[in-house]
C-alpha cells in the first residue's frame, strides 16, 4: 500500500553502529530533521528502512514511506509526498498548503527516500512542513543534505572492507546465485571486498557474477579496470571512481543486446511490467524475445531487481543507463515509443470502461501514474494534440486515485498549448469542466462546460456534446441546481440519441439524471431510473457507475423509511468504491451508511461509522461534502443516534471510529457479518 514501509527485498547485514545513531537521532526530542547522506549505491535506504522499522512504535500516526527516486522534477514532488501520507486532497488549495493541513496535528516520521532530482523543491517543502506540524520528524535519505538549521546529518561511508559486514554481504548474495561457497573462496571474497571499498551496491553487483566466473575470475578482472587509475569524477571521494568502476565492470559484461535494453529501460519513470518493456524497448537488434530473455539476465545480475511481475532499477544503475542511453542518441526516440505505448494503454483503458476489466484499469492507472506524466511531458513538448488525447482520458482515473489536482493541471497546461480544435481539445475542455466542478469552482466549470458543448456540436461530435453535458450537470448539481442539471443532460441526450450503454459520457449523463431527479424529489422515477441502469452495469461488470447507483438508491430508500434495503445499498455501494480505491467515494458512501444504520436502530455502530467517515473525509481535505440533499440527511440521522445513545456513549463511539485505520475498519465492516 502506498506510504507504507516497502517490503525488504533481502536481508539486512551489518550497519549496528549507524543503526543505532540513526536511531537515537529518530528518537531525540530535539531534532526533527534528519539527513542520512551518502553516495549511490552506499545503502541508504536500506539502512532508513531498518531505522524506521526500529522507531515505528515511538510516533502514534505511525511511518509514511515516500519513495520519491520516480520523481523528476518539482511538479510531482508534493504529490508523491501527498500520496505517501495518505492524503487525496480534493479542494481547491495549493497542494503544499493541503498536505501542512493534513499533517499539522499528526505525530508520524515521515521518510523521504530519494528525490536529489527536485533538491530545491524538496528543501523547501520541508521547511514548509516542519513549520506549520510540530508532530512531524523528516528523515531525508539522499545524496545532498538542506543544509536547514535543524538537521542533523549523519554520513554514510562504505562497509568496513576488511571487516566481517562486507564479506558477510558479499558472501550471502553470491551464496544465492550460486550456492554454496567453498572455505577456499572465502579469502579471494574478501580480496573483492577490499578492491570494492565495502560498497554495498558494488559487492551485489559483483556477487552476481558468480553465477558464470569464479571469484579469481572476477577479483582479476577487477583489478585490471580499478588499476587503470582512472579520476574520480567531478572530483569526488575515491569510491564514487569504485562505484562507477563496478558498474561500468558489469556493463561491460553484459551482452551487447542487453547493455541496449539497460539504456531503453531507463526510460521508465518508476517500476515496469514485461509488456511495456517489450513495447518500449523492441527495436533494430532488440527483438521481443530478447526484451524477454534480456530481463532475466539483467535481474541475474542484479542490475535489475524483480516482485511479482513488475521491475526495476536502483538510482545509481539507472543513471549509468541514462548516460548511456544519451550517448547513444536513442533518448527522445525511446521517449517517444514510451509515451505513444502509454497513451495506447490509456485509450484501451478508456475503451474498456464499460465492461469488466474497468477495476484493471484503476489498479494500472495507479501503478502506471509517473510513466502517464512521463508520457504527458513529451508529448507536450513534441506532439501537442496527443498530449490533449492523453490528458483529456486521465480524469476519471486519476480523481478517482486522489489525483484531482494533479488531473487539472495537466489539462491546463495542455488546453494552453497550441492544438487542432476537434474532439481531443473538447474532451479535454470538459474534462476540465469536472475537475473543476469537484474543486467547487462552479461559475467556471459552467462557462467552460457551455463552450465546450458549442464546439463540439458545432464539430458533429456526439461524445463531445454528452461529455460537455456531464460536466454542466455535475456542476448544477454540485451547486444546488437540480432543475438546471436535469435539463442539460437530457437536452443533450435527446440531441445525441442511442443505447444507454453506447458511451461512457452517456452513462453518465444518465447518471446525473438519477441524482436531479431525487434532488427534486422525484423518488419514483430516481429509483425506477436507478434500478434499470444497475442491472445494465451489473450485465457488463461496470463498477463505477455502479457504485453511485447504489448510492443514490441508498438515498433514496432512506427518504422513503426502508433502512434494511438502505443498508443493502450502502453497502453495495461502498463494495465498488473499496475495489476503485475511491477514498472521496468511501467518504460520501460512509456517510451514507451512517445514516442507514442509525435509520434501522443501530446507533452505536452508526456512531463508530461515522469516526471513520470524518476520517476519510480529512483524507480528501474536506469536512464532509456531497450535492445539497445530502447534508440535512447526515444532520438528522446523527441526531437521532446521539439522542438514542446520548451525547457520552456517542462521542466514545465516534472517537473510537476516528482512531481506527480508515481502510481497515472499512474493510472489517465490508467483511463481516452483519
């Protein structure tokens, strides 16, 4: 899960002294700012790893983990921060000014992995942070201390090399390629061990070579590159040169195909699956099979690193990759390959919304968020039209995925571009009409809406004209418009007739008929509606529209005083939200449920429901929001379980809830008996 501590890819060896420091610095009352330094490839998240396991017990909001090596540059950083703490901000705020909100009151560590790509950004943005959250210790693993007054920085130097640490290392990962080591080895080991300084990445990557070289092969041959007596470069410690040497060692014996696929991976914003990397880096001598064949040996040689089916590199690997790859005068054709594959996934991801493979997508476009914005970033600057289709397909996945802010200024900084009117521009136009609704910028969402359902039917566009009309409707709805909202979608929907199931953009106007209509109290025809389209979602496995259906019909039946198929809803609704991962969703479905359960005489359960639904609500940086119709309902079903229970027992229940693990108590709920 997102923000938590990573899985540990391999034992822990040595390191006891600086663990102990490091832990010490965690613990003292005094420093809040930790910089653990050191050069690539020395340990330093291994080591950061082990510490916040040590400490994780001493910060009551526990460890948030930001894995920040995928950032690469200032826009993403704040948002991977966000994300790694667990806040999906859905409010109009700037982003630095949202997550010091969400982590003013908490008491956690939050680790900083990486990230010497934004160092300005970063640094700021901890200032920012340890200013307005006196609850929050930062522990930075980098390259590059701040420098700010409070930190404390702790250097990071290689393992002892003739110490039993770097032998042990070294020793352990060879014993896994290769098997068992005879006790003769044990002394030309350790002659590698000391020609390699004790550098952590260094004896990994040599360790792995013994899978086809013995240890005097591969001490001899690095001797011949480490006595070559070549510059550290840029004037660096010596064992930047031993780090560089052994990298470059295991470049060199790599097959030349493969050296080609190490340069193209590098490409890839963070981790990648075997198709992706088949579709990016086939080409001239790279065929399919050697995309295949070639990321078994790279991750034989540890230049890769496997979980599951997804791969990836270490920072100071992909750097060398990087070098090698603009040196080849490959990058922008590679990046090129990388952002058309990507933006042909989003449009099959987009296609398939309607039908059972709508939660794959959620769950790729989660995994896929930094090689999308990696994509966005190219085709911005080279094919701007692609960079609309591109951007205009993202909304739905990302506000869904917490990524609202991060959706709306792609979208404008694609509609500022230079582009050929026609159906990319008017998607993107009203997909910015949404996101701007959902931050609650109602007049310009409208007049964006309007403009855009003029162009597209001024262009015979269809969906353009539908999509417009969603994003008008949601907009009157979300301001109190119900009347309003009812009238644009089935204007549209007249103009553009067909199946209810032909597009998205008309499922959802569809949809947005469904809520003006019990807005409007017009139960009859709002369930009637509701009921005909959710067997139409339940037919092709479609979960997100899903999921509102039951929503409203959850609505509806407590309006109409039938809590037990209230209940039935709610839950069902809350079932799709949970597979979406929708934590604005869960917020407003928990709400729902609340009410449901104080509506059937469970007031002690609605009281703890209604802790964990303030606590998904502070996750999207609001108090608790929803269309209108909403509000009066909360207030009446939390009155009556506060009476019935009275105000002590309530708020003992409530705080209960609030304390609880969000997505835990969700899920208990969602899984038991009820």
């Amino acid at each position: 899960m997102v923000g938590e501590l990573p899985e540990e890819s391999s034992t822990f060896v040595g390191r006891e002294g600086e663990l102990k420091l490091l832990v010490e610095a965690l613990s003292s009352s005094t420093r809040r700012l930790v910089a653990l330094t050191g050069g690539g490839g020395i340990g330093k998240s291994r080591l950061a790893l082990a510490a916040a396991r040590a400490v994780e017990d001493r910060f009551p909001d526990g460890v948030r983990w930001a894995d920040l090596s995928p950032v690469t540059g200032d826009r993403l950083l704040v948002s991977a921060v966000s994300k790694a703490v667990g806040l999906a901000d859905q409010t109009p705020r700037h982003p630095v000014e949202a997550l010091c909100a969400f982590l003013a009151t908490r008491r956690l560590l939050l680790v900083l992995d990486s990230g010497e790509q934004a160092w300005a950004a970063g640094r700021d943005l901890v200032g920012d942070l340890l200013t307005a959250c006196p609850g929050l210790t930062v522990l930075v693993a980098s390259r590059r201390c701040f420098g700010l007054a409070e930190e404390k920085v702790l250097e990071l130097g290689p393992l002892p090399a003739d110490g039993p640490d770097a032998l042990a290392l070294f020793t352990e990962r060879a014993v896994t390629c290769r098997g068992r080591l005879a006790h003769a080895d044990l002394a030309e080991a350790g002659r590698i061990c000391r020609r390699l300084e004790g550098i952590p990445l260094a004896l990994e990557l040599a360790a792995a070579q013994t899978a086809h070289a013995t240890l005097r092969e591969i001490s001899a041959g690095l001797g011949s590159r480490l006595d070559t007596g070549a510059a550290a470069p840029d004037g660096r410690p010596e064992r930047h040169r031993t780090m560089a040497t052994a990298i470059g060692w295991s470049h060199e014996l790599c097959r030349p195909a493969d050296r080609l696929l190490w340069a193209r991976l590098t490409v890839f914003g963070g981790s990648f699956d075997l198709p992706s990397a088949r579709a990016v880096c086939t080409g001239g001598p790279l065929t399919e099979t050697g995309v295949s064949e070639g990321l078994e040996r790279l991750t034989a040689q540890s230049v890769l690193h496997r979980r599951g089916g997804r791969y990836w590199m270490l920072g100071a690997v992909r750097d060398y990759g990087r070098r090698w790859l603009t040196a080849l005068g490959e990058h922008q054709e590679v990046a090129g390959r990388h952002a058309r594959h990507f933006l042909r996934l989003l449009r099959l991801a987009d296609a398939e919304w309607l039908g059972p493979r709508q939660i794959t997508w959620f769950t790729w476009s989660r995994e896929a968020y930094t090689d999308l914005c990696a994509a966005l970033e190219h085709l911005l600057g080279e094919r701007p039209d692609e960079a609309l289709d591109l951007a205009g397909r993202t909304v739905f996945f990302w506000t869904c995925c917490g990524r609202l802010h991060e959706a709306r200024a792609y979208l404008e900084l694609a509609l500022s571009q230079p582009s050929t009117p026609g159906p990319h521009r008017t998607r993107a136009m009203w997909a910015l009409g949404v996101a701007l609704a959902l931050h609650g910028e109602y007049a310009s969402a409208r007049e964006l809406s309007e403009r855009c359902g003029f162009a597209a039917a001024e262009d015979g566009d269809a969906e353009g004209v539908l999509g417009a009309a969603y994003a008008g409707g949601l907009t009157a709805l979300l301001a109190g418009r119900p009347q309003e909202a009812l009238l644009i979608v089935d204007t549209a929907l007249s103009a553009a007739p067909g199946p209810d199931l032909a597009s998205g953009s008309r499922l959802r106007c569809l949809l947005v008929r469904v809520f003006a209509y019990t807005a409007l109290d017009r139960l009859a025809e709002a369930g009637a509606e509701a009921q005909r389209l959710r067997k139409d979602c339940l037919a092709i496995g479609e979960r997100w529209t899903l999921s509102y259906l039951d929503y409203q019909l959850t609505l509806i039946r407590l309006s109409q005083d039938r809590p037990v198929e209230a209940l039935r809803y709610a839950r069902a609704s809350l079932e799709s939200k949970r597979a979406i991962e929708d934590a604005f969703g869960s917020a407003l479905g928990l709400d729902l449920l609340t009410a449901a359960l104080s509506a059937a005489g469970r007031h002690e359960a609605a009281a703890r429901m209604a802790g964990v639904a303030d606590s998904y609500w502070r996750t999207t940086g609001h108090p608790q929001r929803g269309t209108p119709e909403l509000a009066p309902l909360r207030e009446r079903f939390e009155q009556l379980a506060r009476q019935s229970l009275g105000a002590p027992r309530y708020e003992g229940a409530f705080r209960a809830g609030l304390a609880a693990d969000h997505r835990e108590a969700l899920g208990a709920w969602l899984d038991g008996e009820h």
